[in-house]
C-alpha cells in the first residue's frame, strides 16, 4: 500500500474515532429551542388544536412568507402566547394557518 494511501485511511479512522468520542453513548440531538423556530407574530389569532390561524403576521426565524410551512414551526398571539405547529400554509402578512398545532 503506498504511503499516501496509508496516511489518507489513518486520517480518516482517527476523525471517525474523534467524532465518536465527541458523543457519549446514546447521545442524541437536542431539539432545537423554540426560539430557533420559525415563527409567525401575528395581530389576530384563533387556536382550536389541531388547527390555529393567525392574520396580520409577521415573520421571522426564516418562516416561509407565502405557500406551505414545512417542519415545527409557531404562531404567536398578541399576548405572547406561542402555539407550536406542524405544517402549514403561509401567506403572510394577511394570514397563516397551522395544522397540527399544540397550545405550548
């Protein structure tokens, strides 16, 4: 095996060996906070789990503005109070509307 063939295989087992060091056994990922969610702050909002609708919206956290709302993503009230969604449709800023949504 030529030495650069070796260095290249030895690299690659000392950063799959790194890495698995990295994360502790049964390890896994960390749901995102909610912060992080795109989220829609709307003027008007209506929650009737599973569904909840929002008018005069703006978004944030990379919200969709217009057509479907794909992943978790939340509606907040006028009061703050965040509803976690999801999917949707968007089209703001007149409207959006969450389907599978829970009052957090």
């Amino acid at each position: 095996m030529p030495v650069s063939r070796i260095a290249t295989v030895l690299g690659t087992g000392a950063a799959a060996l790194a890495l698995a060091m990295a994360a502790p056994a049964g390890a896994s990922a960390a749901p995102a906070p909610a912060d992080a969610l795109p989220t829609y702050t709307c003027e008007f909002t209506t929650v009737e789990p599973p569904t909840a609708d929002g008018r005069f919206c703006t978004v944030s956290n990379g919200a969709p503005e217009q057509g479907p709302a794909r992943g978790p993503f939340i509606i907040t009230s006028p009061d703050g109070t965040p509803v976690t969604c999801k999917f949707g449709v968007a089209n703001a800023p007149e409207s959006v509307r969450g389907f599978g949504c829970d009052e957090a």
